[in-house]
C-alpha cells in the first residue's frame, strides 16, 4: 500500500473494486473511472519520446490534457499553447527560455504543436474555451513580422471548430477578475474533479476539487467581460488586415 500511496508502483485494475470496498467506496461511477485509470497506469504518451527535453511537471500537464473533457482558459499575454502557430510558438519559447539550445526549442515547438491533437480527436475531441486579451495580439516580433499575422489567421480558423470557442477581452473591458493573472480551467469526465492550473516561470501550480469553485465563477465573469464569439472574431480579422500594412 505505501508503494502505491508514493506512486512507486501501479495498481491492477482487478484490485481497485477490492481496496474501494476496504474504504467504503461504492458509487459504481467511481470504481469504473478508477478502474479506466489503472488500466491506462502502463500507457506511455507520446510526450515521453521528449522526456529529456520536456520537465515532469509539463509532461503531467500534457497527460492531464490528453485526458480531459474540457478546458477553458484565460489568457492574458499570449495565445493559448493549444492555437498557436509553430512559428508563434518558436518566438515565445525562444523568449521565455534562456538556457535552451536551437535544438531543445525546435522540440518544445513540436510538442506543443503535437498537444494540438486533443483538439481533433476522433468522437471526443476537447472542448476549448479561450479568452485572450486583446493586447496578447498586438504582439510584434521584429525578426519575423508576419509570425503575428499568421497566429491571426489561425485563431480565426480555428474558432470555426465547433469545439472551440475563442473571445477576446477588449482593452477598454472593465475590471473583472482575470485583472489578477491568467489560468486554465480543466475539466474531466465525473467522476473526476475538476483542476485549475496556474504557470509562472518556475513551473506549473495546481489546485483541485471544491478549491476550484472561485475559478469556475470567475471565467463566468471573465466571459460576461469579454466580446462575444461575433465580435471578438471581427477584432481578430480587423487586426490581421491591419498587420499587412
């Protein structure tokens, strides 16, 4: 049991009903997840052909992403890692990492552009929900200027997905709570609890359970304080036409 309890071994799927009866565990809808979850315990993700190149924490996000039902996030300074362009994401990785050789970027680029699949999955694609302020798309990058109008392009194309939802914050909003630092909501299907993730530079927190309940009000509100799909792709359009002047 101390093995399992420290994730230093997996659990057989035949033995998750026997130790849910030990603790009292009886609602079916549990015992089926958890048992899905031991069998998929062995499975490796394709992250791990990354694994010197990608850090644990961002190879557990990548796993929890692959498995979720939806996910809505708030993103105030960049484009969400799942609607970015390669070429977006080689300019931001270059920026945010400083310790990173040409080739370790060129490989978090094909990740990160690899953890796009989720959104095209065959019968159960992810549900995305992004709200981006609208100052993440007045970006410029001096080496490569046509980087931002291309992210343009792809944010409008890729917000004709039914799965996915795109708004933008305008900069004359009002104060809603996202003023306080962007995150993702991730939600899987129930029984599991839902997740809200938080990045910074020296790595990924998380928080769970009914802990997440000031988040999932909060993107109502961020939501209600952004344009609407209409008009927040209309901005997007008007940006990446003034981009080619």
């Amino acid at each position: 049991m101390s093995k399992l309890e420290n994730a230093s071994a997996t659990i057989r799927p035949t033995e998750v009903a026997t130790l849910l009866k030990v603790y009292g565990v009886s609602d079916r809808e549990v015992l089926a997840a958890l048992e899905n979850l031991a069998r998929d315990a062995g499975k490796k993700g394709w992250w791990q052909t990354y694994s010197g190149i990608v850090s644990p924490a961002y190879a557990d996000y990548i796993s929890l992403e692959s498995d979720a039902e939806r996910i809505c996030e708030w993103s105030p300074l960049l484009v969400p890692g799942l609607l970015q362009t390669a070429a977006y994401a080689r300019e931001t990785i270059t920026g945010i990492t400083h310790f990173r050789t040409p080739d370790e970027i060129a490989a978090l680029v094909e990740v990160r552009q690899a953890r796009q699949s989720v959104l095209s999955r065959p019968g159960n694609a992810l549900e995305l929900w992004a709200i981006i302020h609208e100052a993440a798309l007045h970006q410029r990058f001096a080496v490569r200027p046509m980087t931002m109008r291309e992210q343009l392009r792809r944010l409008l194309d890729t917000a004709e997905l039914p799965n996915v939802t795109v708004q933008i914050m305008p900069l004359n909003s009002t104060a809603h709570p996202g003023i306080l630092g962007g995150f993702s909501l991730v939600s899987f299907p129930r029984p599991i609890p839902d997740l809200v993730l938080f990045e910074n530079l020296s790595g990924a927190t998380y928080i769970e359970g009914d802990d997440t309940t000031p988040f999932t009000k909060a993107i109502e509100r961020i939501r209600a304080s952004a344009l609407s799909m209409e008009d927040s792709r209309a901005l997007i359009a008007r940006l990446e036409e003034g981009s080619r002047s």
